[in-house]
C-alpha cells in the first residue's frame, strides 16, 4: 500500500512534466505531417481554414461545459479584442507559419518558434509593459540572451555548414530562394505571435475566462482566414485530396490535438508550474522534429542548424532565467512590504 501512494505521489509531482513532453511530441508531429502533406500541393491556407473549424467547435463545447456560470458578460470591446487577436494570432501567426512549411523544414520552423519568447520581450520592453534595466544582471541577461538568440535565428538561416548526419535523400532546403521566402513568413508570423502574446495579456484582465475567450479568438480568426482563402484559392482548392487519409489526419489532428487539447494541457500546467516552466520546455520541439524528421522523411541534419538551435534555446534559457529571477525579487518585494509594520 505504502508503495502504491508513493508512486501516486511521485506521478503526481511529475505529471506536469510529462504533459509538457506529450504536448512538445504532439506538436513536432503535427509539424512533419503539415510538411508531408503540403509537399503534395495540398492549400496550406484551405488546410488552416478547416483545422480551426475543428478546433472552434472542440474549445466551444470545452467552454459551454467547464465557464458555464463564470463567463464575465460580453461587451462590444472585448469582441472587438477577440476580432484583431483572431487577426494576429491565426491569419497572420498560425497561417505564415504553415505557409513556411512549403518553403523550409519542420525543424527551422521550430527554432523560429523558440525565437517568440525573445522576440515578445523586446516589443513588451517598446510598448513599457516589461522594466529592463541594463544595470543590474537580470538586465544584461535578458539583453544577452535575445541577441544569442537573433545570433542563432540567423545562423539558421544563412550557414549550412557540413552534413553532420547523413540521410538517404538530400534534405532539399538549402540557403536559397525557398529559404529566404520561408524565412520571411517565419518572421511575419513570429511578429504577430508576439503582438498576439502582448495583447492577450492585457485582455484577460479584462475577461478572465480563457476557453471563451480563446473559442471567440478561434472563431473570428477562422472567418478571417476563410475569406482570404476564398479570394485567393480556387474553388476545387476546397475539396480536399484523401492521399491515404493523411489530409483527414492532418485536419484532425491540428484541430483536436495541438489547437485544442494541446492548449487546455498548457493552460492546466500554467495553473500548476507558472509560465516560466511551460516556456522551459519549447526547445523540445526542435529536438523531437529533428529526430521525427530524420526517422520518416529522411532529411539530413547540418551543422548550422544544430548550432543555431544551440544558440536559440541558450538565448531563450537565459531570458527565462532573467524573468524568473525579476519574479523572485518582486515576490520577496511583496512579502516584505506585508511584513512590514504600519508605524
């Protein structure tokens, strides 16, 4: 018996770590399977359209159920929050970002990903919602750590360097035109992320029901992207090719898994470890995608993308590193003024 609650505590002491690995691994696959799929001429915008319809009507239901009674009443403010948060966070940040995808690799686009976190800071420090001293070490840490991480972004890009490991079939991304446009997109849609990371902040203080507010986010962002879709794209675009049901699967698994479950898990350890941890383990995906993309689509790895990965996640450790130690001198800032007497 003794032995059983130990183990029933130690699971439960480590469950937040283990949901954060499932939802790093859920991620990196969906990133291959979106490769895999838009190499096969598949509309990347089509496919973005119906993974957010599921995923709308997924959180939809999640909210209906779990905010029933705690929903704050609607306003005509926050729905015009949500409208341009759908703007940033899907058209511009979800749909470059799976537009990128035809031009460079999964395992790029997760380095990019890595850089959101730098990248959010810096707009955070211009619109003076982040203190940054340069005098302090907190400071100097958070300086030095998003320049490491712009250092390694641009290595990525720009340096190949010699094939470390060798696949069967070249990886078929390389320093040239496809690269560039792919890492424009990635930059587009890394800036409407962090803008989506700035806003969001400021609006749940204002509507603190975060499954409502996301499925209004969800909603009005698939809008946005279905009539961009039905200027762009052709008609016949719509009607999806089944390539052995792997379309089905990419659709399915977006819009359930990484859009829907994958945000509530995130939301939960967020409520558990605070958002320091939950960002503590985003260089995952950069490891799962290297190795999922190795093992199944047969790409090689080069040495600039491993020490551009190196230099992101270095970059990123040291921003989190410097966040968390501003948050443990504000919190002994704020037990000390409680302690402290009125006379």
């Amino acid at each position: 018996m003794e032995f059983w609650l130990r183990l029933r505590s130690a699971f439960n002491n480590y469950k937040p770590h283990l949901v954060m690995i499932l939802v790093k691994i859920c991620l990196a696959g969906f990133l291959i399977l979106l490769q895999t799929v838009l190499s096969n001429e598949i509309s990347a915008l089509v496919l973005v359209v119906y993974q957010h319809i599921v995923s709308t009507l997924l959180l939809s239901a999640l909210a209906f159920f779990l905010e029933k009674g705690k929903r704050p009443p609607l306003s005509l403010k926050i729905l015009c929050y949500a409208f341009i948060m759908g703007l940033l966070g899907i058209v511009i940040c979800q749909l470059f970002f799976t537009l990128s995808l035809q031009f460079i690799s999964a395992v790029y686009e997760s380095i990019a990903m890595n850089m959101l976190a730098a990248t959010t800071f810096v707009m955070a420090v211009v619109f003076r919602q982040e203190s940054f001293q340069f005098k302090n070490i907190s400071g100097q840490a958070k300086a030095l750590g998003v320049a490491v991480s712009v250092t390694g972004a641009t290595t990525v890009v720009l340096w190949d360097g010699p094939v470390v490991l060798k696949s069967s079939s070249s990886s078929g991304f390389t320093a040239t035109w496809d690269a560039i446009i792919g890492g424009i997109l990635l930059v587009i849609a890394v800036l409407g992320g962090s803008s989506w990371d700035i806003l969001v902040g400021y609006v749940t203080r204002y509507y603190p029901a975060d499954l409502s507010l996301t499925t209004m986010i969800l909603f009005f962002g698939t809008i946005q992207t279905a009539v961009i879709t039905a200027f762009i794209e052709k008609r016949s675009s719509w009607e999806l090719k089944w390539e052995g049901g792997m379309v089905l699967l990419v659709i399915l698994y977006g819009g359930i898994l990484v859009t829907g479950l994958s945000y509530y898990a995130q939301l939960w350890c967020i409520r558990e470890k605070g958002p320091v941890f939950m960002e503590s383990y985003s260089p995952l995906v950069i490891v799962f995608s290297v190795i999922l993309e190795t093992l199944f689509l047969k790409t090689s790895v080069y040495l600039g993308s491993i020490v551009g990965a190196v230099l992101v996640v270095a970059g990123l450790y040291l921003l989190l590193w410097a966040k968390a130690k501003d948050t443990a001198q504000e919190s002994m800032q704020g037990d000390e003024s409680i302690n402290s007497p009125l006379i």
